[in-house]
C-alpha cells in the first residue's frame, strides 16, 4: 500500500513499526505523547489514538492511563511474519523437547547402574 492509500492512522502504525524494525525504538521506550503526536502528522487526537489501539492489538506497544504508551518487550517478535513467528515456536519446542529427552535417558542410565 502507498503513503498516499493509507489512512493517517495506518501511516502513524507503520511508522511506529518501522522505528522498532530499525532499532529506533527498543523496548520499555516512551513513545511520544498523543499531542506531540497529532501535532507531528497534523492530524487528530483522535487518529493518534486509532494508531496506538493498533499496535496495542498488534502487541506492539502497551499504554498506562496518565503515564503514556511504551514499547513492548517483545515488540520485534509482533512485527515477525507469521512463518517466522511460528518457526521460533517450533524451535522453542524442539528445544523443549530435546531438554526432556535428555532427562529421561539421564534417568534411565542412572535407573539401570543400580542392582
């Protein structure tokens, strides 16, 4: 989708994503406040605050009523495509599983040195 397609609160969205992609924004960062960020887009409130519900949803960002919105911890692990969210967890799940694996034979070697 081009800049000129997308509505100011995707723009906003992506511009957000883009800045955590690149390193710009890290986890636990502040994000600019809902004014300073109308003001930057010259947009409204409003369209900001359709952005942030986004990336909330996206588990991009999280909000404190009366503190601001931060970047998540695992934002970048978000932004991922899909094949590689799920391939991590397929990782995640071998590692798992060898770990296990491990175990049992650990037991079962030291199960069979006893009389």
């Amino acid at each position: 989708m081009t800049d000129e397609a997308m509505q100011p609160f995707e723009r906003i969205a992506q511009d957000v994503r883009e800045q955590v992609r690149l390193g710009q924004l890290k986890p636990s960062d502040k994000l600019p406040s809902t004014r300073e960020l109308a003001s930057k887009y010259a947009v409204a409130p409003g369209t900001v605050q359709r952005a942030f519900a986004e990336l909330r949803r996206d588990g991009v960002i999280y909000s404190h009523k009366g503190r601001g919105s931060f970047i998540r911890e695992n934002a970048l692990e978000a932004l991922a495509d899909p094949t590689t969210q799920a391939i991590r967890r397929l990782e995640e799940q071998v590692a798992n599983l060898t770990t296990r694996l491990e175990r049992v034979e650990q037991n079962q070697s030291s199960g069979s040195a006893q009389p």
